[in-house]
C-alpha cells in the first residue's frame, strides 16, 4: 500500500509539473490507443462467421468481405500506432526537456555548499540519465496502459461473449500471480534507486579521469584509474542482471498460467465441439482472442518492473527539487543606506565547515577606493571571506555590512553585481574568447577593443588561429596560465564593477606573464574597492591596507613597512619567503 501511495503521489507531481500542459495531444493519442487496441477484439470475433459461414457453412461470397475487413484492422492499426507513437515520444521529449531545463534552474540556485557535498558527476546523471530514464514511462507504460489494456478489454470482451466458461477456465491462475508481482516491483524499485546512485559514481569517475588526465599519466595511475572505474561499471552491470532477471519472472509467470488456462479450455472445449455442443468457428475465435492477449499480456508484466526503475528516478530528480536553496534575496530587500560608498566590514563574524571552525570572530574592514590585502599562512580563512562577502555561504554568527546595509538584507543580485572577481583559476568556458569576456551580453566594439588592450588580451590575439574569435577550449586549455588570467581580467575590467576581489590571482603564473598581468590588475583596480588575497607577500608590498589573519582572526594590520618594522607574524612570513625565495 506504502509503495502504491508513492507511486501515485510520484505520477501526480509528474502530471501537474510537466504533463498536464500536453493533456490535449495526450488525450489524442489515447483516443488513437484505444482504436489500435481494440482492433485485436474486432479482428478474433471476425474469424467465427469466417470458420461457421465459410469454411464450414460454404457461403463463399463472404470471403471477400471477410478478408477486406481484417485488412482494413491493420491498416487501421498500422496508422494509428504511427500518430500515437509520433504524439507520445513528442510529450516524452518536451516534458523531459523541461525537466531537465527546470533542473539546472533550480541547481543554480543552491548555495556553494550544496556543491561541495555533491560532485559534478552525480548531478550530471541526476540531470541526463534519471531524466531519460524517465522518458521510458512514454515509450512502455503509457503505452501499455493504453493499448494493450484496452486490447485486453475487448479480447475478453469477445471471449466472454463467445464461452463465458472458458473465459473463467483461460484466467484460472492469474490470483498466484499478485504476491510475486508485488514482490518483485519492490525489489526492482529498491535495485534501481541503487543503481541510479552508481551510475552517478561512474560519471563522477569519468569526470575526474578526463579533467586529470595530465596528473594521472604523470603519476603512473591508469591502472589505479582504471580499477576505480572497473568496480563500479561491473557493479552496475550486475545490478542490471539482477533487475532484468526479476522483471522477467512476471512475464514469464504470465505464461504458465496462461498455458494453464489454454490446457483447462482445450480439456472442455475439445469435448463440447466433439459433441456439437459448441460450433468451430466459436471455438476459433476464442482460442484466437485467448491467443492474442498472451503479447499485452507480457508487456504488461513487464510494466510494473519499468514503471519501478522509472519511479527510482523521479524520486531522485524530486527529493532534488525539494532541496530549497539556503542563500536568496530577502522578500523585502534593503536598498543601500549609502549608495556611493563601498565600504566592506565584518563584525564578529565566525563561520564553520561542518564542525571544522574557520572564522573564529572575525573583525575586517576594508575601505572605498582603497587596496586591501589579505594575507597570512594557509587555512586562515582569507577565501571564506570572499564566499562571504559575496553570499557564497553565509556566516553562523556576526554581520557583514556593504556601504551600512548588511549584505544578507540586500537583493542577491544586485549585491553579485557590484563584484568583479579575478581568482587563481580562471574559470573560462569552452567558447570563443570573445565569448568568455562579454559572456552573452551586448558591447560596443570600441569599449572591448580598449578592454583588451588594458588587460593585455590583445598582445598574444594575433598568434591565435582566428583571434578573438578562437576556442578558449574546455575550461581554457588552449591558451597558457597567462593567457587565461588575462581574459578573465578583461571580463573583469568590461564587468566595471566597484568592488574587485582578487584571489591570488598571479600564483601560477611566470615572470613575464605575472609582470603583464600586474599591469593589468592595476589598470583593474584603479577607482574601485579592492580585496587582494595573496601568498607572495611582494605582490601586495604596495597595498594601502594589509590584514594579515591566523587562525580565522585578523592578527596586525597596517602597512607593508609599519608591518615588517613591528616584526610580528607578517615580518615572519616575509622573511620566510625571502629566504626561500633567494
């Protein structure tokens, strides 16, 4: 019963979502479902004046009207399970298309955290393969429910008319089939919610091997890689067996208690023919309708095992629409107090990853049109500031203010949309360059030719195939470090947005490619607010603020002279680099 509620409450959140919008042109294919199904009927209650008046009674003129009937049935049939087919697989691609569309709306909208604990792959096979395989509900069991119920409604139908006690003989044996189907639907469904699951752990496997490729051949580990990949995809292969083995057993069930029934009717029946108690053309025609209910018969044993491993996976694709996302605008969003000033302060804040602490009562400011950086060994909490700051994640406790409005009372949006962020990875796409820098909005040409050259873009532009217009290839790897820190600086710098955090953004680079690229930073930061978080302490020596944090607090602050003179943590680092460094 628990099972049956879920499926029902499952398929009714399915029709209101995305099914009802097609009813019209799923009431059409129905209506066309029933003509091709009762078809079956039509054509086994034709054989019994075919066999009486016929073959047996010698009324020859009939043969023609007789056989341009059944014709004219599956020339009826044929067509019409063209239109339905045509009609559902069109419902089946809409309705998944907008499921899958609705996903990634809604997976957009989830906080960072929601990602940390959820790899690429498994919400990559939530969004391709759960929605596919819920297309196979058009495909089969709408298809099922459809014609072959109806087939079996008018085959019956035909046999009740013709032996209404070989009817009862023929489905003698369908009672023993409802424990194991029950059974079955549930062990399937508990199977391919597993399976599901494994599916999204291959694709995770396969998402690591091809983004890794260069450190897994540097290391040596293809065979360790491969191993991985090995265990799961034989362990879904396994699962499927299993699944495929225990949807068989209804159909194959269906099949002794038929071939019971017909052993039952032949028993009786051959004895009433023998008699004259019963004609051949009856007799033709029952065994006929009985002989064609064994396919929808099948293929309806075989739905409860498809309508299961489908049900697995809206239940995956819903309990990830009812994941609400934690961080949104509020209902009543608070404009700024100060509309010029971008002022940056953190009062008391402490955030946490779980039970690991992070910021431990943190106190920050940094000041409009100043650069401020952040420094201090690894694991001080200087990136959380940045997912804080702009509402990646939000704190436990404390207040964190933008020009006086606390940024949690601001409209999301509108707060995203006064930071520009450059960080050590450049988070390029595969497009065009130009692509990657206007990022689907309109520019004016000149203003992006004056972006390029700023950012230094424009310098290594004409070594590229097609210029601006070159692939940046998956996740930039067509171009070098260099390059790729470049483009995002001339997003960032056509973005023109006040506040500019910086994320070590010249760590992995060269000499030469960090020299143009500081050039660039500081065209960048000119006028705006600006956070610099940075392990090489040379590259912030000109900061006019430096916050240097320990252990999630801010420890000293002031210059880069005043800091070294004070001989505190700071002094410390630099030293440290300095020596390593020479």
């Amino acid at each position: 019963m628990q099972g049956d509620y879920r499926s029902s409450r499952l398929f009714g959140r399915l029709w209101r979502g995305y099914l009802r919008r097609h009813s019209g042109r799923m009431a059409l294919a129905f209506a066309l479902l029933t003509i091709e199904g009762s078809t079956l009927g039509l054509l086994s209650w034709m054989l019994k004046p075919l066999f009486d008046r016929v073959f047996v009674g010698g009324e020859g003129d009939l043969v023609l009207w007789v056989g341009l009937g059944i014709f004219g049935l599956f020339v009826i049939r044929a067509l019409t399970s063209i239109a339905n087919q045509t009609l559902l697989t069109s419902v089946a691609m809409k309705s998944s298309t907008a499921m899958q569309v609705d996903l990634v709306r809604h997976l957009l909208r989830l906080d960072g955290q929601f990602f940390q604990d959820n790899p690429p792959g498994a919400l990559i096979e939530r969004v391709q393969g759960d929605t596919q395989v819920v297309q196979q509900i058009w495909t089969t069991v709408i298809v099922a429910m459809g014609r072959d119920i109806i087939s079996l409604i008018a085959l019956f139908f035909v046999a009740i008319s013709v032996a209404p006690t070989w009817t009862a003989m023929a489905v003698v044996g369908v009672p023993l089939l409802i424990l194991p189907t029950a059974l079955a639907q549930r062990y399937i469904r508990r199977k391919a919610m597993r399976m599901r699951e494994q599916a999204g752990d291959r694709t995770t496997r396969l998402d690591e091997i091809f983004h890794g490729m260069v450190p897994i051949k540097l290391n040596r580990m293809e065979e360790y890689q491969l191993g991985r990949f090995d265990r799961i995809v034989h362990a879904i292969a396994a699962a499927q067996v299993k699944i495929r083995a225990i949807q068989s057993t209804v159909p194959a069930m269906i099949d002794i208690v038929t071939g019971l029934g017909f052993f039952l009717v032949l028993l009786v029946g051959g004895r009433e023919i023998l008699a004259g108690e019963r004609t051949v053309g009856e007799f033709m025609s029952f065994f006929t309708a009985m002989a064609l209910t064994f396919q929808p018969l099948r293929r309806l044993g075989n739905v409860s095992g498809t309508w299961q491993t489908a049900a697995a996976s809206l239940e995956r694709l819903y309990r990830l629409f009812d994941m609400p996302p934690r961080i949104v605008s509020p209902a009543r969003p608070l404009p700024r107090r100060d509309a010029d000033s971008t002022e940056l302060v953190m009062r008391d804040v402490s955030f946490a990853y779980g039970d690991a602490p992070v910021l431990r009562g943190l106190n920050l400011v940094a000041r409009a049109g100043e650069v401020t950086a952040l420094v201090g060994p690894s694991g001080a909490g200087k990136t959380t500031v940045f997912g804080l700051l702009t509402r990646l994640i939000d704190p436990q406790s404390g207040e964190i203010t933008l020009g006086g409005t606390p940024v949690g009372r601001m409209d999301l949006a509108e707060l995203r949309g006064l930071f520009s962020v450059v960080s050590q990875e450049a988070a390029l796409f595969d497009e065009t360059i130009r692509e990657n820098i206007v990022l689907g909005g309109a520019v004016d040409e000149t203003r992006l030719a004056e972006v390029l050259r700023s950012a230094h873009v424009a310098d290594f532009l004409p070594n590229l195939p097609r210029g601006l217009d070159s692939a940046a290839g998956p996740r930039g790897s067509n171009l070098s470090g260099g390059q790729r820190q470049r483009v995002a600086i001339a997003r960032a710098l056509l973005r023109d947005a006040p506040i500019l955090l910086m994320d070590e953004a010249t760590s992995a680079l060269d000499a030469q490619s960090e020299q143009l690229v500081q050039q660039a930073l500081a065209r960048l930061s000119q006028g705006r607010t600006t956070l610099v978080i940075a392990h090489r302490l040379a590259t912030v020596r000109n900061a006019d603020r430096i916050l240097v944090m320990d252990r999630g607090r801010v420890v000293e602050e002031g210059t880069h002279d005043t800091l070294l003179a004070g001989g505190g943590l700071y002094a410390s680092l630099y030293r440290l680099q300095f020596a390593s460094e020479g």
